[in-house]
C-alpha cells in the first residue's frame, strides 16, 4: 500500500494539483522550485553521511571494556547525614 493511497490521492487527484500548482506558480518558476529542492535535498544526504561514520570502520575500531577505564573509587573523608525528614537548620 503506497501512502498516497492512504491520502486517498490517485493519478486524476495528482494531475490536478500539478495544474494548480502550475498555474499558481509558473512553469519557469515552477522549474527553479524543483532545482533549488533538488539541491536542498542532495545537500542534505551529503552532510547526513559525513554525520555518521562508515559503519565497517566503527565496527574495527578497537574497543576497550568500560571497567578498564575506571582507575578506583573516590574516598569520602567527611561526610555530614542529612535527614530530609528533621527540617531544622543546622
């Protein structure tokens, strides 16, 4: 099923808006719309796959184990215990 059968829009519908939006527009008008979207959209997928990297090159990359990372804990000298339920100032 194509989603412009789910609009409800057939051959006859299409031709009919392509007429207004011509007459609405131009036909030279109309021409340099499409270009500059043309080149809006390759623009567009050009910076989307400079975005994400090759994906074989990101699947050799060597990966270490995030425990390895981690050198020790940190040490808690002084510690002051709050109860949130004692609403006295200190």
């Amino acid at each position: 099923m194509s989603p412009l059968s789910l609009a409800g829009l057939g051959g006859p519908e299409l031709l009919i808006i392509l007429a207004i939006v011509l007459l609405m527009f131009g036909g030279t008008r109309l021409a340099g719309l499409g270009k500059s979207t043309g080149r809006a959209i390759r623009e567009f997928k050009e910076e989307t796959k400079n975005l994400h990297p090759d994906p074989k090159a990101v699947g050799n990359a060597e990966q270490k184990p995030a425990a390895d990372e981690v050198k020790g804990t940190a040490e808690v000298h002084d510690a002051e215990i709050v109860d949130p339920e004692n609403k006295k100032d200190h």
